[in-house]
C-alpha cells in the first residue's frame, strides 16, 4: 500500500470512529486521544495493531505447549474475547483424559440479557444455576444437537455465574495456534453462534426475547419475563434498581421502548411492564411535586413522578430515573463477560435511597465496573 493510500485509510478510520460516537465537550480530549491511536495503526500496520486478548494470549504463549506449562498448576489456562463468530473463551484445560484445547461459546445480546435475569430472579441462585444449564440444553435446535457439545458451567470472575456450550479438541498433533485454528475452523460448535444471540428467528438486530424462548425457561423453573411494551428481558431484583423492573442493558436499564406498542414518541420515558394492560401513554408532572438534587448529575429529581412512583426520576421535560454521571460502561474484554451491563440510578443529595445501599454493596462484590 503506498503512502497515499495509508493516508486516505487513515482519514477514514478516524472518521468512523468519531461517527460511532459523538463525545461530549468533557471527554473530547480522551476521545481525540483514542482517534490519534487509530490513525497510527491505520498508517502504520492497520486494523491488527490495535490486537484483542487472543492475540495477546498466544504472544504470551506461542506454542500450545507453552500453554498447557502454564497451566499445570490450575488445570486449565484460558482467554475471553469476542470475535466473528461469537463470544468465546479459549484455551486449554485438563480432565479426566488428559489436556485438551476447549471452546466455550456463550449466550450473547437479547439470550445473555435472559440468562443474567433470571439468574438475577431466582430465589435459589445456586439451583438456578442448573436450571439454566438445562434450559441452555433445550435451547438448541434440534438439527444443531451434537453429543459432543455439553453445557458447562465454568468458574466466574464475579458473582454472576458463567454457563455456555463447550465443544474439546485433544491437543495431539496440536503444535502451533495456527494448528488449532484450522481444527477448530469446522467444529460444529460454531453452528450455535447465531442462536447464541437468541436469533432463531433471523432477528439478529433487535433485543425482544422470542416468547417460546422465554415459555422454555419458564418450564425449566425459571422466573423468564419479557417486557410487554419493547420485549427486552427484564428483572425487578436488579442489585442497584430494585423493586423495579430493568434490563440488564447498558442502554435502557428500567426505560422502555414503548414505540412497539403505543406508536408514539415522546421525550418522557416509562418504566417496562410485564403486562399490557399496565402500558400506558408517558404522564405529565403537575410542578408541584417536591424536589432534590441528584448528587452524582446534579438534576432535579422527584420520587413523585407519576411514571415512576417511589423511583428518583428526572422532574423536568426528561422523566427519565437514569443518571447521566454515575454508572459504568465496561465492555466485553477478557475477563468482563461477567458484568451487569446496566445503568445507574439518581441518588438524591441529602435523601436516602434504596439504591445506595445497593449500589454499595454490589461494587463489593464486583458486579460492574466503576470508574
């Protein structure tokens, strides 16, 4: 690729970064400094510059050997990413036959969103557990079934538990990582990548939950609902909303997309529901209603929204209970398929809310990120 060329793709890189995302003013500089390092890896050595954790992983590790070494004392070595395919971990494990490379896919979008919240529901989360193991088991299309795919529940970084369909390799004859990607190429694991994400409908761009996905958790003892305004799965025992009914969405949280349902638009957001009959049209403040000052944003908030009764929610044109400082946006790297991708609640400047202590204790035992 000549210079020229370099310098038009690096031009080009930078503006799709910057279209993905308008930062505002109080991050631009981070964002400018993000868009600098595109550049560079565009003029430089493109897009594989900037690398993901597998990348990272079998540079610390470049032989399948070199791996399984470092394993010996915990029995297994293994890497999170996100790929083409789906969300995986990789690596290598012992069992009862000795070393073998494994591939765990995960549920991912609207199906992921239904396991943490059931998970997040159940009264019993260590039966739960196997609940969604066997749920994850008849999730799978018939024709897609293989004896040799099993649903594992492996070992977390956090308090949300990890379960996701396994498929093993044996490592003989497996020397380099380019060996294992041309045996791994047609594992019939990959065929589940598309209904990992709950499309089994083709409905890849949406976050409804399909109903016979959730009646199928919902027969495996599972406390599965699904808003009946925007479809998303939903909870109402979220750690820092609760008693209200949220999607674990970095997005949405506890705001409904009611246009599937009312047709309307409207700059005041309401609360999900499970019924209905329970949707109804966005409902105006009287200006009466007392207020408080959001500690984290600093808006004015009122637990006497109509829309959101006994929540902190906006009390100007926006009755949005959302805080637009506090909260975390971490993403799926190694090691964060765990989190509770979720926003946070107003927590008013001199008043007690039910969210801070929630939100405390849930820092403690690691459920999100926070910045």
């Amino acid at each position: 690729m000549g210079k020229k060329a370099q310098r038009k793709r690096s031009v080009k890189a930078v503006k799709e970064f910057k279209h993905v995302w308008s930062p505002a003013p109080s991050v631009a500089a981070a964002v400018d400094a993000v868009a600098a390092q595109v550049r560079a890896a565009a003029m430089t050595k493109g897009w594989a510059a900037l690398g993901t954790p597998w990348d990272s992983f079998t540079k610390r590790y470049p032989t399948v050997a070199d791996a399984i070494a470092a394993a010996e004392d915990t029995g297994a070595l293994t890497c999170f990413a996100v790929d083409d395919w789906g969300e995986y971990e990789r690596g290598v494990r012992r069992g009862p036959d000795g070393w073998s490379y494994e591939v765990t896919l995960y549920p991912c979008a609207q199906l992921r969103d239904l396991v943490k919240t059931c998970w997040l529901s159940a009264d019993d989360r260590d039966q739960a557990v196997e609940q969604l193991r066997r749920a994850l088991e008849g999730y799978v299309p018939a024709a897609l079934r293989r004896p040799e795919i099993e649903v594992v529940h492996r070992p977390s970084t956090t308090v949300m538990p990890r379960i996701g369909w396994t498929q093993r390799l044996p490592v003989t004859g497996l020397e380099t990582w380019e060996d294992v990607h041309l045996a791994e190429k047609d594992l019939p694991l990959h065929d589940l990548a598309t209904a990992a994400a709950g499309d089994l409908d083709g409905q890849r761009y949406t976050s409804t939950v399909l109903a016979r996905t959730v009646a199928l958790f919902r027969s495996h003892g599972l406390s599965a609902q699904a808003c009946a305004g925007c479809g998303m799965a939903v909870t109402d025992r979220h750690p820092h909303w609760p008693g209200v009914w949220t999607a674990v969405d970095r997005e949405f949280g506890p705001t409904c997309d009611r246009s599937r349902l009312a047709r309307t638009e409207s700059e005041q957001r309401v609360g999900h529901v499970v019924e209905e009959a329970d949707a109804r049209p966005a409902q105006a403040l009287t200006g009466q209603e007392p207020t408080v000052v959001c500690r984290n944003c600093g808006a004015q908030v009122s637990d006497q929204h109509p829309d959101w009764p006994g929540t902190w929610a906006g009390a100007g044109r926006h009755s949005d209970p959302v805080c637009a400082v506090a909260g975390s946006m971490g993403g799926d790297d190694a090691g964060e398929y765990d989190l509770l991708d979720c926003v946070y609640p107003h927590v008013p400047e001199g008043a007690d809310s039910p969210a801070a202590a929630a939100i405390a204790a849930a820092r403690q035992a690691r459920y999100f990120l926070q910045h």
